[in-house]
C-alpha cells in the first residue's frame, strides 16, 4: 500500500538511468534507509529531499510520484 495515495516510480527510473540506490543516496544527501522507505512509497521524502531528488533526476514531480486515484483495500 502506498503512502497518501501516491506511487513513487523512483526504482523504476533509477534502473532505467543504471543508477544505483546507495549512489543516489549520497548524491542527494540522503541515508540509504530513508531512500529505500521512498522508494518502497512507505513514507513521502521533506520538501528539501524532493527537491533534490528532482534536481538530481532533471524531473518534475508528477513523473516521480503518480497521484493513484482509487487504492483497493
């Protein structure tokens, strides 16, 4: 189940762009742990982590996190 109705596609798009998490991690000032928690939507990033995130990417944010309309239970 993800986090407030949002999907994070950051796995995805890291291994389209043959990124590694740890990497990226560091790259973005992150802890391993914290990205992994994004990743896997179980918690949403602060807004100084989005930014970074999406700076680092070169991405807007609805190709990071795709708002789902309706979660089945």
């Amino acid at each position: 189940m993800s986090v407030r109705g949002y999907k994070c596609r950051l796995r995805v798009i890291l291994a389209e762009k043959d990124i590694r998490h740890g990497v990226f991690a560091e790259k973005v000032g992150i802890g391993s742990s914290t990205l992994s928690a994004i990743i896997n939507s179980k918690r949403l990033p602060s807004f100084e982590y989005t930014y970074a995130i999406l700076a680092e990417l070169e991405m807007k944010i609805d190709e990071v996190w795709v708002m789902i309309e309706n979660e089945a239970n």
